[in-house]
C-alpha cells in the first residue's frame, strides 16, 4: 500500500478544511441569534479569509506557500476592502449579486481588517499544523 506524501495529506486536510468552513462561512452571514450583527458582519471575515487560505493551499501546496498564501491573501482582501470604498455603477452592479456580494463585499469598515489578520493567522497556522501531521 502506497502510502500519501505530506504535502498529499496537508492537501487533502487544506480540502476538507474548505468542505467545513464554507458552509459555517455562509451561514454566518444569515445566522439571525446572538451577537448577530457581530456574527453577520465580523466573524464571517475571519471565516472568509480561511476559505481563500486553504483554497489556494489546495491548489499550491508547498512548504514555503504555508505562509506565504496567507500574507497574500490578507493584502488581496485588504486591497477588496479599499476597493469598496470606489463605487463605480458597473461594480455596484457586480456587487448586487449574491456571489459579487460575498467575494468584493459591499461596505467599508475598517475594524475587518482587524478580522482578516485573525482569520490569516488562523489559517496560516492551520496550514503550518497540517504539514505537521505524520
């Protein structure tokens, strides 16, 4: 029996991870309990930028990407969030639909960028531990 490279393992866990976070991610945004607004409006950020971390880990798995997907993913996602500051008809259009909306976002705030450091961090040490795993 042949058994999975790290880099097969860290990939499949950087997967599964994905299958986990995107449905909780969604749901963050419809959740209606407590904290909702906190939920709705901060959390889901941190959940966001998990996402796109082991999205691109599953693509590019490498050792060096652990860290580098997601200081990559933090100024991609801090530049989105400059970005809806400009308002252009044909963005606001695109950020209309449902999948413009969850991918560019809507509305300028500054404490996300608090979010996306978390979600980062979270999700470079996810991709750190799964290189770890035997």
């Amino acid at each position: 029996m042949v058994r999975p490279s790290k880099t097969q393992k860290s990939r499949l866990l950087a997967v599964l991870g994905l299958i986990v976070l995107i449905p909780i991610g969604l749901y963050s945004k419809a959740y209606s309990g407590i904290a909702s607004q906190w939920v709705n409006n901060s959390l889901g950020a941190v959940f966001y930028e998990m996402a796109w971390c082991f999205l691109f880990y599953s693509v590019f798995p490498t050792p060096k990407a652990v860290w580098r997907i997601p200081l990559a993913v933090f100024l991609v996602t801090c530049g989105l969030e400059f970005l809806q500051l400009w308002q252009p008809d044909w963005l606001q259009a695109i950020r209309a639909t449902f999948l413009g909306k969850m991918i560019l976002g809507t509305t300028f705030a500054k404490a996300d960028f608090f979010y996306y450091v978390i979600g980062c961090g979270l999700g470079g040490v996810a991709l750190w531990g799964s290189r770890r795993v035997k």
